[in-house]
C-alpha cells in the first residue's frame, strides 16, 4: 500500500536495525527502505524459479488408463542433462483416470473403488500412497470405445441409439432419457461419497457426454438428429448433469471442455454454434472451471481454433484453464496441422502445445500415456521445466517488514509484498474453495510449529497476476507468553485447521509444519 510523506521521512531518518535471520545465505537482509513501517525492518526473501511444486489445480497432469497396472507410476526416463533416472510422477501434480461409467459401476450398487481386485481400485490406492491426487473423466459414450454405460442401465429400460449395428456393444445412451438420468444420478452420489475429498481428488471432469467424452457430438435423439427440439435439450442437459456433479462434489473442482461444438450433435465446424457460449455459461454459474482438449490442435474444422482462443481470454483471471493436448504422436498425421508441424518432429508438437498454453494461461499441462509422455522428457524436457517454473500460479513473498519485538496485547504492524511470477491464475474464488486459502503470519516455536496465527484477511491471492507487486500492512496483537519465536509465512487452508496449504516459490526449506521461517523476534 502507498505511505504517506510523513511516514516516509521519519524512516528514512531512522538508522539501520539488524535482524536475526533464519533464512538462506542468498536472502538479503536490508535497511529499512521507503516503503517499510516505522520500527520493523525488511527482509527480501530470493524467489525460486527452478524446483517443482505440486500445488492444487496447478502444474502437470499424469495420465493413466483405467485398465492400466499400478506399476506405470514407476515410468521413468533416463535424462542425460542430469546423467540419472527421473520419474513421470515427480513432476505431477495430479492423475487423470478417463475411464468408463461401466468400469467404475459394473452392476448396480457395485463399485469399483470398493473392490481391492480392481484394476481402478489399485490405480487410486497407489496414487493415494504416492500422494497424488487422482482426476477422473466418466464416458458413458460406446461409440468410439465400447460399452461405457453399464448393461444395466439399458436392462432396466434406458433408451439408446446403436450407430453401427455390427458393434452391438457400442451403445449410445440419449441423454434425455429419464432411465439412464436416474441411474447416472445414483452413480454420481456414490462417485461423489468416495471422491468428494480436495486432499485426494485434484478435480472432477464433470461433463463425460459424448464421443470420447468431450463433450462434442452429444446424442439426444434417436440417430443423433438435430430436431427443433434440440436447442432446448442442449440447455436442460447441461444444467441438469452440471448440477448435479456441482451439489454432490462440493470439495472438488469440476472442469468442463471448452469447444465450440459442445454439446451438439455433431463434432466438425469452424464456426461456434449460436448457443455454445451461452451452454458453457450454464456450466460456469454451476461452479466449473475450464478445460481445452485440444490445445496445440490448430485444424480449423475441429482442433482449437480462434473462438478457443477469444473464448480463453474472456476468463482469464477470472476462472482457472487446463488443458490437454491432442496428439498421439505415432497414429496422428500432426504434420498436416495449421501450425506447420514438420514430419518426424514431434518436438514441434510440444512446443505447439506450449504457447498455445502460455497463449490461454493455462494452470495445468499434460503427459498423456506412451509415446507422448516419452517425447516430452526424451526430446522436449526443456519444455517440461520450463512450464513446471512459468505456467500456472507460482506465489511468493518477495518482500516482508517485521517487528523484532512484540509487547503482549499491544498492536504491531506487518508489511508484506506478494507476486505470482506464473502465468496461470490462482483460484481462490472457485466455489469449491470459496476463499479458503489465506495469506498468514506465525510466531513459530522452536520446533517450526506455530503458536499463534495471524491471517491478513484483506490480502486475497486470487487477485495476483503475472508480473504485478501486491503490498499489504496489517495489524497484530500477540497473545503469547513472554521469550524468543521465529516468524514463519504461509498461505494457509482454513478449513485444514489453518495449516499451509500452498508451497511458497522461495528459495527456504520451510519447516517441518509447512511454515517458511523468516526471523527471530522476541515477545516481551
């Protein structure tokens, strides 16, 4: 915040304080500058730009088949730069699962989480060993794939539209039909009772219809027709299934595909259709955030074209984007891409797919399975570091002024200066969040725990944007008994019993309670 002259003139009177510092031998303490409070002195914290974080909804996204053998989360890689072996998952944040409805509800009431034989059920108990949160996608779809809504469901009378009859496993679900509603109902409940859980679960891909699940060439009608009815039907539908992921994963982020074909029945068209905004908005007033599945796809007919573009920039700041990039390098003729990929260069791919993201400032990027994953780290690990320090939402506290001594129940100040030196944004203001992470001071025992918590309630992370300071001064009253403390800085999970919740990009090892120590001050 601004300081008035007066204030400015009696500091730069002052002479210098010392301060004990607890920090590393790169931060500098300083004398009191123009824009520290009276008595405090500054410390300048060193930004890290370098080592990964695995924050909420914020870096790379791990993909792994539903079928897949818990063992993949031993991928690894040889990197000669590091002359060593380094895993997939130590640049993860998160673990997308897309799988069908089938897969994970079998026969009514069964579940594969609760089956410990289940391949899904040993894939989420390895990630929940490995601490990475899981993501899931549910496709209920069988034209692409196979069988993804439950037989089930189709025994008990749900409708459905068999596009090809020599696939009579490939059902397609119509997603107006009450009798597959009610069952998708009751699976969600239970998805929800096992996943609704922000420690666990990274996020939710809350959307599912359509082929592959993208959300594109969604069938409402016999033979997918496109029918005056069908306007009407896009709408009911989204708010309908978009509703219902929003009231039963209340804890979870939920993502929805940002395309200009969504939720139409058809998947092709340069064009939006006239009500694609308006569907999304259903989507974004429910509590979703954004999600491309094509980034890096630059084909004007069905990759990501220029209303993604337009479309991405009207959120940003406002809602978090992740993405997903669609090529598989060994059967997709990437080379025929707008973006002029050269044959035999998969390189050109992910670097495509890098400033399409930076383009859009996407939170998160993904290591799809096989060969994608591979040419990331193998031919493109520049590129994997160079998101892991400049995409998403990296926060920092550049900049703090603390008192060095404290008088039980008399009121100090503290200044602190923040920056997001990412490009993504921090989501904060999401409604499952709902503002629960809050920038905190600490007085900090001897063993790095915090004694007494001091949350600026004015500072809101949420607002940080690439390359802008945020200052701030609050004020404090210790209640602590008398003797020596360390302050320690965090952004803290208020519904986590004030601990840190997000890992502060500076060059400090915090504490063994998540805390960043800063320096000593003594309480009279």
């Amino acid at each position: 915040m601004n300081i008035n002259k007066s204030i400015i003139n009696s500091i730069i009177a002052m002479s210098a304080l010392t301060l004990s510092a607890c920090g590393d031998d790169n931060d500098n303490l300083t004398k009191p500058s123009a824009d520290s409070i009276p008595g405090n002195t500054e410390l300048k914290l060193t930004i890290n730009t370098t080592d990964v974080y695995r924050n909420p909804l914020n870096g790379w996204v791990m993909y792994v088949s539903g079928s897949a053998d818990p063992s993949y989360f031993d991928t690894n890689f040889y990197l000669s730069e590091l002359g060593k072996n380094v895993y997939v998952r130590d640049y993860a944040s998160a673990c997308y699962i897309r799988t069908g409805w089938k897969s994970l509800n079998p026969a009514d009431g069964v579940y594969a989480w609760d089956n410990p034989s289940d391949p899904i059920y040993k894939l989420v108990a390895r990630a929940e060993e490995l601490s990475i949160p899981i993501a899931f996608r549910v496709v209920v779809d069988g034209r692409d794939q196979r069988e993804n809504t439950p037989q089930f469901v189709f025994d008990a009378g749900a409708e459905y539209w068999l596009e090809n009859d020599r696939y009579p496993d490939r059902k397609t679900p119509l997603a107006m039909d009450p009798v597959w509603r009610s069952y998708y109902e009751k699976f969600v409940k239970a998805f929800a009772q096992r996943f609704n859980n922000p420690h666990t679960t990274a996020f939710i891909d809350a959307y599912g219809l359509g082929k592959w699940g993208e959300g594109h060439n969604v069938c409402y009608e016999q033979n997918n027709a496109i029918t005056d009815k069908t306007v009407e039907y896009k709408a009911n539908t989204m708010e309908w299934i978009t509703r219902l992921y929003a009231d039963n994963f209340t804890d979870v982020p939920l993502v929805i595909n940002y395309h200009r074909q969504l939720g139409h029945p058809v998947s092709e068209g340069s064009s939006a259709q006239p009500d694609t905004e308006s569907l999304i908005n259903i989507a974004l007033r429910n509590g979703y955030c954004l999600r491309s599945d094509a980034i890096g796809m630059n084909n004007n007919s069905w990759g990501y074209n220029n209303w993604e573009k337009a479309f991405a920039r009207t959120w940003n700041y406002k809602v978090p984007i992740l993405m997903e990039g669609g090529w598989i390098v060994s059967s997709h003729s990437y080379w025929n891409d707008d973006l002029g990929y050269r044959q035999g260069h998969p390189e050109d791919v992910r670097q495509g797919e890098f400033d399409c993201s930076r383009e859009a400032r996407v939170n998160m990027m993904d290591f799809r399975v096989g060969e994608e994953t591979e040419s990331w780290f193998k031919t493109c690990f520049n590129l994997v570091k160079r998101f892991s320090a400049e995409g998403g939402y990296r926060l920092c506290p550049d900049k703090v002024s603390l008192p060095t001594t404290l008088t039980a129940n008399q009121t100090a100040a503290i200044g602190h200066r923040w920056r997001n030196i990412g490009w993504g944004y921090f989501p904060n203001n999401i409604a499952q969040w709902n503002y629960k992470y809050k920038v905190a001071f600490a007085l900090l025992d001897a063993d790095g725990n915090p004694v007494q918590t001091f949350i600026d309630n004015d500072c809101e992370p949420s607002d940080w944007q690439e390359g802008t300071p945020y200052s701030y001064r609050f004020d404090i009253k210790p209640n602590v008994i008398a003797g020596e403390y360390t302050w320690g800085v965090a952004i803290i999970d208020t519904r986590s019993n004030d601990a840190p919740g997000i890992q502060l990009a500076v060059s400090r090892t915090p504490a063994p309670s998540g805390w960043v120590r800063l320096s000593t001050v003594k309480v009279n």
